[in-house]
C-alpha cells in the first residue's frame, strides 16, 4: 500500500510503519551516540509507552541504561485498508530493535485505566521478572476520555478557563499559518471534576496500590508522572482552567504516594516536562502558536530539546539528584530552559507582532509542521515515500498481533 498522510482537523488518521521505525531508530541512535545513564533502573513499568515522553522514556532507560520493560499501552493494529496507529508501529520497531540488542522489552495493549490491564500487568511481572520487582514506574498516560474501573462511569476531560470570563487570544492554524483570535467559554463544575477525574492521580495511585499490594516494588522504587504548567500566557486555559486543576490533584497525589512509598524507602516525582508538538497539543487553541515561537527561539538560543533529549536529560542526571534541584513544590523542572526569562520575554514580544502576513518568518511552524507529521512517520529522513509498504507490522511480544 502507497501510504500518505492525510490530517483531519488536527489529527492524521494514517501512519507509516517504515517512517515510524525510522523515527524510533533516530530516538535509538541519539541515546547510543550519548554516554550511558549509570545507576539506571533495572526494571521499569513504563504506563502509556507508545509515543511522545513514555515512548521516549522508554527509549533512554532501555538504551542508555540496559533497563528491562514493560509497556502499557492502547494502540490501534492495522486492517486490510487501514494503517495501523503511530503507536502501534512504534512500539512494534521498539520491541524488535531492544530484542536485537538483547534487552527484555515486553508491550500490553489495551486501556491502562482497566483494572484488566493492571491485573495482566502484575501477572506479566510476576511470571517474568518474579521476586525481582520493579524499581521505576513512569506514568505517562494522555488521554482525553476515561472509563472508570470502579463506577464503569465514562468522563471526558475539556480545555476551558474556569471563572466568570471566556478567554480570548491569538491561536494559529498550523497548516495553513493563518491566525486568528479564539475564545474559549468557561467550564462548569461538572466539566472541572471530570478532567479532575481523567487527568488528575487517581489512576496512578491505583497503579501503585495494586504494586504495592502484590509486593512488586523494589525496596527503593521510584515512580514519576510527566505534568505540564506552561507560561503565564497561557495560564488562564492551562495552569489556572481546567487543566490546571487536575495538575494539581497529581501533585496532591505525589505527596500522598510519597507517604505510601516510605514503608519501602521509595518516592514519587513529578517532572514538568517542555511544550512539545503531540497529537493532543496540536488540537488546543492558542498552544500551536506558543509552541512554534518557542521553537523558533530556543533553536536560535541553541537549547531546543525534543523528547528523546529532554528524556535522556532526566534520568541522566539521575531522579534523586535531579529532585533535590527541583522547585519550592519539589517538581522536576524540565521545563527550566523553555521558560527562562530570555525566551520568554522573545515569545511575548513576538505575540503581539504576529498575523496572518508575517505568521512563516516570526515562528518556526515549518519545524513545528515536520514535527506533527513526524509523529505519524512521515517526513522522516531517508525514508522513501513513493514505495508500497507492508501496513501489517506485528508488536513481537504480543501473540497474533500482525
């Protein structure tokens, strides 16, 4: 099948596997070009392992550190007329480059807010890696909808200001550079307990419970989840609307697991990690154009990072003394460079200068446009578009899933 990409609204419904592969294989080499993470985890847990931070977290430990893996993951395989889903395909080449290197890489596949999949995870730990427990657990799910285990209630997360006031500001259509002012009604109650209930550290206490309860959890074991705050320009849709407020109740959630993990000596972490191009970032108003001014200037300021260096960074310098560095609220701030005063202070001069004429020259939305379609295995470097490919790639670790 001749694969090409095609984008609805801001989602692109196809992938390529060769692109993809190609993608992971860049991910691979940028870590073997850099010095191994010493003192790495030996066996980590890695929740929402298929693109973006988990994939890359993945990535760094298995690679920089010889790490053994389990990922969980909610991924789409492919059918007789339609490609399979960047994550699958990512996570197929992944499992195939670990195995060749000799590194334990195991996937599950379904939804990782299902006590199902949290059952299958432990049994898959239990068989594999037996009394040797896991010492790291990354939790990097994002999605906009989940399905509660307990009520079999299903609540969707919304990105709204919270208040009296719509919020009303520049955003940018990527494809086409035009841009545009939005306003974005206020949430409801109801809309702010729900996004509480997807994005807030519900789902990842239960995954430490469970851990807990079934004495996986190395004497010692650390686990992180992966936030975003943003800069004060967008503060009023993220850090202080909806969002903002299931942040919080991670960050709640961390100190209650912190408690909960000093019966083994273990802790639990937050890092705030850097605006990057994702599926779900592309769909936010506004987010588009703050990411590819900031792209623009921290490229020129030579400190642009994208997931696998941002990632390599974290557990290179290792969590416990990358924590004791963090902020007042003992967050990992990895997102210290994207918002120093510098950058910054560029990103609101170059807001108020931005429109439709100028939109190309004052961002970087050719590199933003690269990244979007990178995701999906397009536009990746010696890849040769023009061929048929084969869309039915099998995830080595699970059984039938070509």
């Amino acid at each position: 099948m001749l694969i090409e990409p095609k984008v609805r609204g801001f989602i692109c419904t196809t992938a390529h596997p060769e692109g993809c592969a190609a993608h992971v294989s860049e991910q691979i080499q940028y870590v073997k070009n850099h010095p191994p993470i010493t003192f790495g985890p030996k066996r980590v847990v890695i929740i929402g392992s298929s693109t973006g931070y988990g994939l890359a977290s993945r990535i760094a430990v298995a690679f920089g550190a010889h790490s053994e893996t389990i990922g969980i993951c909610l991924e789409r395989p492919a059918n007789e007329s339609r490609t399979a889903s960047h994550g699958w395909y990512n996570t197929a080449s992944f499992e195939k480059s670990a195995h060749a290197a000799g590194i334990y890489a195991k996937s599950i596949n379904g939804d990782g807010f299902s006590d199902t999949i949290k059952e299958q995870t432990m049994e898959c730990i239990e068989k594999d890696w037996r009394k040797e427990s896991v010492d790291l657990v990354i939790y990097s799910i994002a999605s906009p909808r989940r399905l509660h285990p307990k009520t079999g209630r299903l609540f969707s997360s919304v990105l709204k200001p919270i208040g009296e006031h719509p919020y009303a500001n520049k955003t940018i259509d990527f494809l086409t550079g035009c841009v545009s002012t939005i306003s974005i009604e206020t949430a409801s109650p109801q809309e702010v307990a729900d996004t509480i209930a997807v994005m807030g550290g519900e789902d990842w206490m239960m995954w430490i419970d469970m851990l807990l309860k079934r004495n996986l959890l190395a004497p010692g074991a650390q686990t992180i989840a992966y936030s975003y705050v943003g800069p004060k320009l967008t503060h009023p849709i993220y850090a202080e609307g909806t969002i903002g407020q299931a942040k919080k109740h991670l960050e709640t959630t961390s100190k209650t697991i912190q408690e909960k993990l000093k019966l083994i000596e273990g802790n639990a972490l937050i890092a705030m990690n850097k605006a990057l191009v994702t599926q779900a970032s592309a769909a936010i108003p506004v987010v588009p154009l703050y990411i590819s001014l900031i792209y623009k200037i921290m490229k020129e300021q030579n400190i642009h990072e994208g997931c696998i260096e941002q990632m390599y960074r974290l557990y290179k310098n290792g969590l416990d003394k990358t924590a004791k560095t963090g902020d007042d609220k003992g967050l990992i701030r990895m997102d210290d460079w994207e918002l120093s005063e510098s950058v910054q202070e560029k990103v609101l001069e170059l807001w108020t200068q931005v429109n439709n004429t100028n939109s190309e020259q004052l961002t970087d939305l050719a590199g933003y446009r690269r990244d979007f379609y990178k995701l999906f295995g397009f536009e990746v470097a010696g890849v040769d578009y023009t061929k048929d490919s084969l869309i039915q790639v099998p995830i080595p670790s699970l059984e039938g899933s070509d």
